[in-house]
C-alpha cells in the first residue's frame, strides 16, 4: 500500500493529451492524489501541455506528431506499471479522488473487467453528451494487459468503439458508474465555435464508421 490516500500503487492513470494546458495540471494533481504513478502522452501538442503536465507531478511522454487518441492511450499503457490503469480525458473539470476510487474499486477486487464512468450533474452539455452515448466515455478502469490486448487500439484515433468490440468478443463484466459533478471543457470554448464543431464533427465521424471501416 503507499501513503497517498491508503490506495495501492498498482494503480495507475494515463492520459492522452493534444493541447490541454489550461486542464491537464488539474487533472494531473487529483490523479497524482490518487496514486504516484501518473502518465501522461502529449499527442503531438504545440501549446504549453508538456510544462503543465510535468509541474503537476506526471510522467510525460512527449510525441512528436499527433497519431491520435488510441495511439497515445496504447504509449501511455505501454509505458505504465500498474496492473490496474485509469483512462482520464485531459479536460475534466471537478475530478476529484473519490471519482478514481469509484472507477478502480469495482476492478480492483475482481468484480468487474472495465468500469465506466458517465458524467451526473457536472453540466447539461456534457451531462446530456454523455448520457446519450456512454459507451464513448473517455473515463474508464480496466487491466492494462486486457486492454494492450483490443484490437486496432493503436491505430484507432478514437478508440473506445475499438475497446467496446473487445468487450463484447471476450465476454468482459464492464458496468457504469456515476461520477458526480465532473465535466469537460467543450470543443467549441477550446477552439472556438466553428473550429469546436469541426472538430467535433470529425470525432463523431471516426467513432460512427468504427465498424464499416473495420469490416472493410
């Protein structure tokens, strides 16, 4: 056991970031509450991600070109010790430890393969986002092994429709759980109205043609 809150250390949690530096440090130091071993993957960032995340306390893999979120999940999970990993979006707000408690709990003791955590009461934008489609959470625990073991998880620039597949052909115990108050920033305020909707245009693609572009 270590002395940060009484959690094991075999715990860990890896972030994908891509130009996070205004949330990333938050989300680093409540990570860092929970456990010391905090990685997170700067997904080809230009901004000031890289100095925010390691004045927080985490391990920071710099990539040198965007490859996208699964390539950055699948580096962070590689480079990570742990046996237990916690995903984390590098743009929540009001994460607190109790949330990393309740997401790694369940799988901790053996009770469940992969938790998931959907937003409640954080903010009607995200809250409804999430709630309509929970299954592209960005917020998980899981085995590190399982997961370096899902299909095109590298190649994926969204993986979660990836990690849903794996789910249902191995058969896993995943469930939801509830992490209250927490939110994320919105694409539009990041990047602007018209460069959010882009953006975000382009994410809903790539999660949307997951299976027809796999089964081709």
């Amino acid at each position: 056991m270590s002395g940060m809150s009484g959690v094991s250390v075999s715990c860990a949690v890896v972030i994908a970031a891509f130009n996070e530096e205004d949330t990333v440090g938050g989300v680093v130091r409540v990570a860092r509450s929970f456990t010391p071993e905090v990685i997170v993957v700067s997904d080809g960032s230009v901004d000031g991600t890289v100095g925010a995340a390691r004045e927080a306390g985490a391990e920071v893999v710099d990539l040198a070109v965007n490859v996208g979120k699964g390539g950055a999940l699948h580096t962070g999970l590689r480079a990570a010790r742990a046996d237990v990993v916690i995903l984390l979006d590098a743009d929540l707000t009001g994460l607190s430890a109790a949330h990393l408690e309740t997401l790694c709990d369940p799988v901790r003791r053996g009770d469940l393969d992969m938790s998931i955590g959907v937003f409640e009461g954080g903010g009607f934008v995200t809250d409804w986002g999430n709630k309509l489609t929970p299954h592209l959470s960005g917020q998980r625990a899981c085995r590190r092994e399982w997961l370096l073991a899902v299909p095109d998880l590298a190649a994926e620039r969204w993986p979660e429709p990836a990690i849903t597949r794996h789910l249902k052909a191995t058969g896993a115990r995943w469930a939801y759980v509830e992490l209250p108050n927490v939110a994320q920033v919105v694409k539009e305020k990041k990047r602007g109205f018209w460069g959010g909707a882009k953006a975000r245009t382009k994410m809903y693609v790539s999660l949307l043609t997951y299976r027809a572009r796999r089964r081709g």
